[in-house]
C-alpha cells in the first residue's frame, strides 16, 4: 500500500482524489497494511498479558532498541562508551536509570549525530512536534512507523467500540477546502470539519452533515469539541444523532470541556495522550479515565519530583528517543488499575499539560487543572487565554459572544479576573484584554495558557 500512496503523490489531484477513493475502497485487510495488521493483532492479544510477560517483552525490546542505538547511532555510541557502558550492562529498569535524559535542546542541538547510520533515509518523510513556543523538533519517520502508530490508537479506541473500518468524523486544525467547512478524505475514510463555528447556521450544518454520514464517533482536539458542544448549547440545537464515543487528542483535557461535551453528545467521552516524538502512549480504558501507559509501546518513567513523562519509544529506529524528558506532567500516578484486568503500567488520573502552561507566582507555580475552576459555565464569554509575560503580570484575554448583553458581560469579566486573581494571589496584577478572536498554533491546537516565564525556567533546566 505504501507503493500505492507514493504512486498518488506523483500525480495530479484528480487523479490523486480518484486513487484515494480506490485506495479507500479496498477491504480493511489489504488498506491498512501487513505492518499495522501484525501490531494490531499483537496488541489486542497482548493486552491481557500478566505484568511479568508485558516486561519481559519490554526488556527483550529494550535490548534490540539499545544495541542498534550503540551500534548505529554516534550520539548513543558516545553515551555508552563515556560511561564505560555496553548495551549489555543494561539489564532492567534500574540499570536504564545509568543512561542520561535526551532533552528537546539535546536533540535539537545533536540531531545529526542522532540519526542511525545504517538506515537509507532517502524518500523518507520527516515528523515535527507543533511545539507553540520555539523551534518545532524534527525527526525522521517511516511509513511502517505511521502504520504501527495507527495500530496502537486503533487498539486504544477499540475499548469503546471503535473497529478499523469505522467511519470517524474528525475536527481538529483548519482543513483545506475552508469555504465549504467540511472535507471528506475518501481513504481515510474521515469527514473532517473545520472548527470555525461563527454562527448557528455552521452549527447547524455540521450536525446535519454528521446525521448523513453515519459516524459513530467525533474525534479531535478537547478544545475544537467542546467548542462545538458550547455553540450547540447555546443556540439551543438538538443532536440528530447518536454517538458511542467522542475521542479526544493531542491536547490536555480540562475537566469542563469533557462535561460538557458528554452532557450535549451524551456518550462517553475517552481521551488518549500521546506526542510526535512516539515515546509514550496512554488512553483511558473500560471503566475509568485514568491513563493507562501501553507498555507494548515503550518505557514509560516519570519524573519523581516534578512528575514529567519520560519515555523511551520502541517504534523509531531512525531517530532513537531514549529515556527522553516530554516536559509532560501527570497527575495521581498509580502502580495498576483498578478498574479493569489490564497491567498496563503506569496508570495516571490527568496529564496536566506541558511545563510551559503552567504559570508562575511569587507563590510557586500554578497548573492548568487549577486555574480552569472559575472558566466554567461562561455564558457570555466564547473564548478565554491566559498568557504571562512576566513574573508579576498576567494578561486575561476573553472573547465575548455577542455585546447585546452588555452589562452581564462586563459583571461576568469582572467576576473572572477576581477570581483568577484570587487563585494566583495579589502580588500579580491581572489585565483584561478584549479581542475578536484567538489565535491557533500553526496546526490549529489551541493553547489556552501560554506563559513565556515558565518556559524561560524550562530552557534553563527546570527540574
Ligand atoms: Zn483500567
């Protein structure tokens, strides 16, 4: 298949769009590839696996991983051999711990002494992160990287029913055709929507296309989800349709878009956490909305000071990524689940999101899960940042519905600064900044707290 997909690459577009429709026309077995089947397949056994044969399996791919790494790629050599270490004195998870950290700025500054020696890099792609803040991190990728990715998600959605061939519909970043708002990949199979919802009118539309297409799960950013959840509230629409999922992506979950999100799709809501660079993968599972570490995946560390997510990925052996610091932060680590069989390991209650949105006081710093309380149920607020520019200023931008209600509007401001004030105490001052709209990052995500202060800490090795 992945010869197909080269061959489309060099044609014109209709003909490109006709061959995604044979290509989406072929049955699941032969579309999604030999590499994607075999993962897929491994997991939905593996998942059953105890604790003892899920590590075993980890070792076996750790010591694959680490002896291609040494034997590959110069950067790795190095680390080895300064510590008069060979991939063989690695021998459990307490030796890994005799390897450094690899940080974004190790990898950006060593890239070139990263990339193993023995792959033929010619045609293949190129992965970035969509970091908001510097330079994205670039990395090699492969097709049967990008089929084994979708394997894992594939497995992790199927908890609440999601099988291969499902139809899915997707609202992520801007799609391309933007005038008509909505896009349908014929190989992938997705009805993409783009999540620029003006008016009732777009709302409306949208609700009406996902009736007709039959999809039984949303998928996409928390943020672009709940924001249709919010318009749909809000102009007092009803949902023609009925869900078994909205899967949600890429973005730290705050707890007011999953509620209103399962109040208005009145479905489960089951979210995934992972990241460009493929270290560490988590989902939800049956019973709960813990996240559960996928061992098959890679090694999955975490920071015991400041619960940062460290992982060590099994996927990339282009680009190896060892014991690399995703400046993730969870919350509520635990040793298992209790809510299913499952021994994945380790479980977390929330991702708190990155290092870089959290916000810094005179009283320490202050994480999203915290800040979020008094932004629920706005009513005359469409969309809210927080971004901090310096360590005694915090700018709160909001971006009003419509002003016809404008007195409820000014009290509902002022009622969220004091708030806001109240949780980051009186040494910081608060500025209200009114505007149109909210700029996305490149890739559409939203970014709700930006703070260049905690990044600053970050660059200078916040631990
Ligand atoms: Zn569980």
């Amino acid at each position: 298949m992945e010869r197909l997909e080269q061959i489309g690459r060099l044609l014109p577009r209709p003909i490109q769009q006709s061959l995604r429709y044979i290509y989406g026309a072929l049955p699941p077995a032969i579309r999604y590839g030999k590499v994607f089947w075999e993962t897929y397949k491994f997991l939905q056994e593996s998942q059953w696996w105890s604790r003892e044969k899920l590590e075993e399996y980890q070792m076996q791919q750790l010591s694959k991983l680490l002896h291609h790494a040494y034997e590959n790629v110069p950067y790795y050599r190095k680390v080895f051999d300064e510590r008069g270490l060979k991939p063989k004195d690695i021998q459990d998870f307490d030796d890994l711990k005799k390897l450094p950290y690899l940080t974004k700025d190790d990898f950006k500054t060593h890239f070139n002494e990263l990339v193993a020696q023995n792959i033929n890099l010619k045609n293949l792609p190129m992965s970035h992160t969509s970091g908001t803040s510097g330079k994205p991190l670039q990395f090699y990728t492969s097709p049967s990287i990008g089929q084994m990715e979708l394997a894992f998600i594939f497995h992790q959605w199927s908890r609440v029913g999601y099988k291969p061939d499902d139809l899915r519909v997707e609202i992520r970043g801007q799609i391309k055709e933007e005038k008509n708002r909505v896009e349908f990949d014929p190989a992938s199979k997705v009805l993409r929507l783009s999540p620029r919802i003006d008016n009732k009118e777009v709302a409306q539309y949208y609700l009406e296309r996902i009736r007709e297409f039959k999809a039984n799960f949303i998928h996409g950013y928390p943020s672009a989800i709940a924001f249709f959840a919010h318009a749909i509230k809000k102009y007092g629409l009803a949902v023609p349709f009925q869900l078994k999922a909205v899967l949600f992506a890429s973005e730290a979950v705050y707890d007011w878009e999953r509620e209103i999100v399962n109040e208005i799709f009145n479905c489960r809501v089951f979210s995934h956490y992972g990241m460009a660079e493929q270290v560490a993968l988590a989902a939800e599972c049956e019973g709960s909305s813990y996240y559960h570490c996928l061992p098959q995946y890679g090694i999955t560390e975490v920071d015991p000071e400041t619960n940062e997510i460290i992982g060590t990925g099994f996927l990339n052996y282009i680009n190896p990524f060892i014991r690399y610091r995703t400046t993730d932060v969870a919350s509520g680590i635990l040793p298992h689940c209790k809510h299913c069989v499952r021994e994945y390991y380790p479980v977390f209650k929330k991702l708190e999101g990155r290092i870089g949105d959290y916000l810094v006081t005179p009283r320490g710093l202050v994480g999203p899960a915290v800040i979020t309380h008094p932004f629920k149920d706005l009513k005359t607020i469409k969309d809210t940042q927080v971004v901090q520019k310096s360590i005694d200023c915090v700018i709160l931008r909001v971006v009003p519905w419509e002003k016809n209600n404008l007195s409820t509007y000014k009290t509902e401001v002022a009622c969220l600064s004091r708030s806001l004030q109240n949780i980051l105490g009186d040494e910081l001052r608060i500025e209200v900044e009114e505007v149109d709209k909210i700029k996305r990052t490149k890739s559409g995500k939203f970014k709700w707290i930006i703070s260049d202060v905690s990044m600053g800490m970050l660059e200078m090795g916040l631990k």
